[in-house]
C-alpha cells in the first residue's frame, strides 16, 4: 500500500511509478466514484500509447471488447 496526503487545498499527489504505470499524463482527467466507502480514481480519455518496435508503429490502448463479431466467415 502507498500512503499519500492530501494538502490544506485538498489536492493529492500520485507517485510518479504509479502514474506511469497507469499511463496517467500530466492534466489528464480522472474520474472519481466513491463505493462502500473508498474512493476510486480512473483515468478517463486516456490517448493510446504509440511507440516504436523494430519497424512497426504499435499502439496500445484500452481493450475495445470482443472482437470476435467482427471477424464473421
């Protein structure tokens, strides 16, 4: 578990290592929803992730469902 604070404006900061793990950018939106008493923050309009691999652009991004129904025979 990570301990953080929150400041005399209310504000919290999220550790850097999380952030990234998270691919939360700086500005990015959050959504925040409070079930059984906990709070919980998600990144919302995340961009996908591009990068480079060998010689393909790869991106990555929030699973899209199942795809399945788009690939009838």
């Amino acid at each position: 578990m990570t301990a953080i604070t929150i400041d005399t404006t209310g504000r919290l900061e999220i550790s850097l290592e999380i952030r990234q793990q998270l691919g939360i950018t700086i500005a990015q939106s959050l959504s925040l929803e409070v079930v059984n008493g906990c709070i919980i923050l998600q990144p919302i309009g995340q961009e996908p992730q591009i990068r480079r691999q060998g010689t393909a652009l790869v991106v990555e991004t929030s699973p899209l469902g199942n795809l399945d129904s788009f690939y009838s025979s």
